[in-house]
C-alpha cells in the first residue's frame, strides 16, 4: 500500500487519482467516527464529504512531521464542533453532568453492584452500547468512538485535541463509566 | 491491597499499565471475586463497543466526492473532437442522400439550398405579418383614445361646472347600482 505522505505529494503535484486513494482509504473510519458521534447517516455522509473537500483545499499546509490521520481527524473533530457550535449543542461542558442530568463519576472503586451483562444475547448488547452512546455528551462520545471503534492511541487522540495524554485518558474513563451506567438503566 | 479503581481496571484491560501495575492487578483479582466480576463486566464492555458494525459508505461515495472537488469540464481538444466528428456524420448524410436521390450534387445542393431559404422566406413573411397587424391595432386604439379625450374635452367646455358634478355624481351613482345589482344577482340562492 503507498504511504499517506506520497499520496499527498501525487495530489500536490496535481495527480487527482492519489487524493481518490486517500479518499478510499479513510472513507470508513470517517463515516463510523462522524455517525456515532452525531448520530445521523445522512448527516455522517455529508459531513465526511464536506471534510474531504476542507481537507484537499487545506492540502498544502500539512506539515509531514505529523501523521495524516490525525491532521485529518483534527479536520473532521473541528467540523463537528463547529456544527455543535452552529447548532448550540452544549458539547463542551463534561465536567458537570450529562445529557441526562447524571452526575459524571469520579474515579472510583469498582463497581460491584449488578453487572451490565446480566443475561443479554451480544446482539442486544451492541444495542444497548449503541444507545448508551447517544446519551452520554458528545465530547465524551467523540473520545470514546476513537478510542474503541476508530482504534485510536491515546498519545493520538491527545495530539487531535491538543489535551495532556491523561486528560484525554480520563474523558475516555468517563466515558465507558456512564456507558456502562445507562447499560444498567435499561 | 484494597480494591481496584474502575479506571484501573480499564487501563489493565487496555494493555496501558507498565509491568509492576500489572503484576499487582493480577495478584488482587486472583483473591478477589468482586474485582474479577468488575473485570469480567468490563471487559464485555469494551469488546461489545469495539464489535459494532461499522457504518456503511454508500456504493459510488468516492466517485461523488472526486465530482465536487473536480467537476467535469471537457478540456479544448475533446470539444474539437466532438465537432469534427459530428461534422463527419453530418457530411456523410448529406453524401447518402445525394446518392440515393440520383440528382448531381449541384442540384442536389440548389435543392437543399432552395428548401432552407424557402423555409427561411415563409418564416419571415409570417413575421412581418404579425408586426404589421400589431402595429395597426395599435394605431386604432392611439386613434379613438385621441378622439374621447378631444370629445370629453369639448363636453366640459359646453356644460357649466354644476351639470358637469351632477354628471359625475350621476355617474358614480349609477356604477355603484350597477355593482350592488350584479353582486345581488350572483349571490341568488346562497344563504344570508
């Protein structure tokens, strides 16, 4: 497979066919990142396709020295803040509550009580994780789709948001606990 | 040891603690049922999420996307091909026709001429037509609007002010019967 940074380099120099290869290459991990975080098909497609025009237009400023995805996930992350912002989705305030109104867990001791598993098949497992996902605040969801599904680094997901590793590394904690917590709700 | 924090338990699943942290984790979940249950719901936490179907891209995205970055403008030498071409088709018609109809290619070229002009002339003789008749209707309305503005002109010279307010009192009267007898007529059978 040719690396990132030639592909980039074809496009720079005018071959159309090597930005259609990056295109191929990430349009996956972008509709799944983009969807379950705004939690829209329609609105996943046209957001990624919105990105990938931002991203060739914004081409020659890339600066090798930082790995493609990232730069192209910062693209799409900025796009959904903005459309957040737009939109006056209250995506910013995690340290309080979520969209439910439940506190968001401190660090803590394990919790023992009933689990989530109870007797669920996996595929009403997926369902309930899958509207688990939808109630939590988008910051969180954002971190939690890439660290689990986009199969993000931390030390990646940090650069992205310009966050301390741990910083980023608690969010994600947040994020599974009160995943965990509407699991148990259902 | 007391027991693990649940985000310790995560890191643990997640491979990020360094070999001591580890060691120690194994040993306390080793004697401890109540952080193995923890582990155990954890774990199908992370293994539920990371197993959900991916979103699907539609069929022909890529080609879609390519089509907003770069639409299609054909490039000088393809609309030359395209003219030269249908110019090739056009000439050899033309060629078919003049040998299937026998006639030389002088006549037959006189006849082709002689039905586009012909085409053409009607055309224009329609054409003309229409503006001449527009322009006579035209005429006959400047006309007679002349001759009602010159007669009204010279009624008001002969009456006096007061026949001339009564006329048009008469008049608004009149209208404003008509209007009321009308609006009656149309409404004869609907309920008051």
């Amino acid at each position: 497979m040719i690396d990132d940074k030639e592909l980039i380099h074809r496009t720079l120099a005018g071959e159309k066919e090597a930005f259609e290869m990056i295109i191929q290459k990430y349009q996956q991990p972008l509709v799944n990142y983009i969807g379950r975080t705004v939690g829209n098909y329609e609105q996943a497609l046209e957001f990624t396709q919105e990105v990938f025009i931002k991203t060739y237009a914004s081409l020659h400023t890339y600066q090798p020295h930082y790995k493609f995805s990232t730069w192209l996930f910062k693209i799409a992350s900025n796009y959904i803040i903005d459309f957040w912002r737009k939109k006056k989705i209250d995506a910013f305030s995690i340290d309080q509550q979520d969209q439910s109104g439940n506190k968001i867990y401190p660090i803590q001791i394990a919790d023992k009580g009933p689990s989530v598993s109870k007797h669920y098949e996996l595929s009403q497992l997926r369902e309930k994780v899958e509207a688990a996902l939808q109630k939590i605040p988008p910051a969180l969801r954002e971190l939690f789709v890439w660290r689990h599904m986009n199969d993000f680094s931390y030390e990646e997901m940090a650069e992205i948001k310009g966050l301390p590793v741990g910083t980023i590394k608690n969010r994600v904690f947040q994020a599974k606990e009160m995943i965990r917590k509407h699991m148990e709700d259902f | 040891m007391e027991c693990l924090g649940a985000d310790q338990i995560y890191l643990y699943l997640e491979g990020e603690l360094n070999k001591g942290e580890t060691a120690v984790i194994k040993e306390h979940l080793s004697v401890c049922p109540g952080c193995r249950k923890a582990l155990a719901d954890s774990k199908l936490l992370l293994q539920t999420a990371s197993s959900l179907p991916a979103w699907d891209v539609p069929p022909g995205f890529t080609q879609q996307v390519m089509g907003h970055l770069f639409p299609f403008r054909p490039a000088l030498s393809q609309v030359l091909l395209t003219a030269t071409i249908g110019s090739f088709f056009i000439i050899t018609g033309l060629l078919f026709t003049f040998i299937y109809s026998g006639q030389s290619l002088f006549n037959f070229l006189v006849s082709l001429n002689r039905t586009i002009f012909e085409g053409l002339s009607s055309l224009t003789v329609l054409g003309a037509r229409l503006i001449k008749l527009a322009a006579l209707v035209v005429k006959v309305l400047y006309r007679f609007s002349g001759y009602l503005w010159e007669s009204f002109g010279r009624l008001t010279n002969i009456l006096s002010p007061e026949v001339q307010a009564g006329l048009i009192i008469f008049t608004l009267f009149i209208s404003a019967s008509l209007y009321v007898g009308f609006k009656r007529k149309l409404l004869v059978g609907e309920k008051r």
